[in-house]
C-alpha cells in the first residue's frame, strides 16, 4: 500500500475531508453552538462565549496526521488543542 492509499482512504481524515457538525449547549446562556469539525472554536450567537472543539482525535497522535489533512489545517487544529491545555 502506498501513502496515497493510507492518505485517501483514512477513515479518520474524513471528518475533516467532509466536515462533520457538532452541537453543543453554551455552559453560559443555554443557547445552542453548532461546531464543524474543521473549526477551531466558535463563538456563541447569544452571549459570545467561545466554545473549542474537542472532537479532535487522530491528529493528536498519528505521524501522517500532517500529511492527510493538510499543513495549514493541521497546525490550527494544533494549536487550538495548545491553547485548551493551557
């Protein structure tokens, strides 16, 4: 198998290939937050509080992770996953 095969065929790129939504309700306002899976945090309609994402699993760990869902992507979903640690 060839990386362009690992590459395409990831099953867990493809949440990020083909973006995948998330709800969540604002720990604030009660208000509904709706998360794509390539988005980093959005902001809540009604009160502003900023909700990250926390689906992110395989880029957390897999050495191809860069290379599958793309270099810009990869580093913003990164640095997102930095941010919330801290």
């Amino acid at each position: 198998m060839d990386s362009h095969q690992i590459f395409s065929g990831c099953p867990g790129s493809a949440k990020y290939k083909t973006p995948t939504i998330t709800e969540k309700i604002c720990p604030v306002c009660g208000n509904v937050i709706e998360l794509f899976s390539v988005d980093v945090s959005v902001k809540c309609d009604r009160c502003g509080f900023e909700a990250f994402n926390d689906t992110q699993d395989c880029i957390q760990w897999c050495q191809y992770a860069e290379q599958c869902i793309g270099k810009e992507l990869y580093e913003k979903l990164v640095k997102n996953k930095m941010k919330e640690e801290s």
